[in-house]
C-alpha cells in the first residue's frame, strides 16, 4: 500500500468519525435541549395548575362568604314574628258547663308551662273573645234580713286552672259564671328554673 493510500484511508477514517461524532454530538444536544424543553413546559405546567388551584380555593371562600350573606338576608327578610313565636301546644276552642271541669291532655311531659288562657262568650251568634273574671273572682251581694240583721250571697264568675301533672291542665269553670262558654290554652315550656339556694 502505497503512502497516499494511507493517507487517504486515515483521512477518510477520521473524516468519518468527526462526521459520526457530529452526528452523535448533534442528536445528543437535540436530545438535551429537548428535555431542557419538556422540563421547561412541565414546570410551567405545574406553575398553572398551582396558580388554578389557589384560584379555585380563593373562589371557594368567596362563594363561602356569599352563601353566608344569602343566609343573613333570608334570616333578615323571613316574615318577623309578632308576640310569642308558635306554641308549644294549642288546645284550641273548648266548650266548658258551668261548674265544670275539663283536663286537657297536653303531652308536653313538664310542669314547667307558660299558660295563656282566653275563653269566649257567645253573643248575638258571635263568639266574644275575652278573659273576664280570669281566676274566678266573686261578688258578695247585701242582703237585709227581716230581724234587720245583714247576710251576703256570693256570687261566682269565672275560670281558673291548675296543672295536674307533667301532661295535663284542668280548667274549672265556677257555677255562676255568664262568660266562660268555651275556652283556649296555650301552652309554652320553660326551661328549667335555675337553683336558688337561700342564705
């Protein structure tokens, strides 16, 4: 082999590996760079998704915020009640004889009651809501008698109550009362009275 064509052969040897290596050195940059750029886009990725998340969150305190306003407005424009709220019982109208006694079964199971009690008279095909004479009370009228000596005759009007037991209340109606045709109880527990202890 003559000396040019080793010379040729070396040269074409070595142009060969730097083509190779070019080659090589080419497709591993391109590799680099392309997982630079992947790495690059997923942490962008990421950075997204944590900006969305905090997002999200943010939202979900707002529409926290907004259904507890939507809960004070609807609290705030509910019809308003007037006088007592709703009773705990209702025994609703009752007829009553004179001197009788009724009980009414409440079923509350306590003896610690608000009692609100109204009776109603009939007059003229109308019912008069009233509460005359509540408690009974009655009316001593002066007689003289024939020896000049003074007697009174009382008279009764009127209803009373009083709690039986932890689930009922009687009502009495007196013998001479005009008014007491019928009656209503309404009842409203309490909660239990505090121990007072004495000195």
């Amino acid at each position: 082999m003559s000396f040019s064509n080793k010379f040729d052969t070396r040269t074409l040897s070595l142009v060969l590996i730097a083509l190779i290596g070019g080659v090589i050195g080419g497709y591993l940059s391109d590799a680099t760079l392309k997982d630079n750029k992947i790495e690059s886009l997923s942490n962008a990725f990421i950075a997204q998704l944590d900006s969305k998340d905090t997002e999200i969150a943010s939202l979900r305190d707002a529409m926290s915020d907004l259904e507890e306003q939507l809960s004070q407005i609807e609290a705030s424009t509910a019809d308003p009640v007037i006088g007592f709220n709703k009773p705990d019982f209702d025994s609703g109208w009752v007829d009553i004889e004179q001197g009788g006694t009724v009980e009414v079964n409440h079923n509350l199971g306590t003896r610690n009651l608000f009692v609100y009690l109204i009776g109603a008279r009939t007059h003229a095909n109308e019912d008069l809501i009233h509460q005359n004479h509540f408690g009974a009370e009655a009316y001593g009228l002066p007689e003289i008698t024939p020896n000049g000596g003074v007697v009174t005759d009382f008279i009764d009007r009127g209803v009373f109550w009083h709690i039986t037991d932890e689930n009922k209340i009687r009502v009495i109606r007196v013998w001479d009362d005009i008014d007491w045709h019928r009656f209503r109880v309404l009842l409203w527990q309490l909660p239990e009275p505090p121990v007072v202890m004495m000195p």
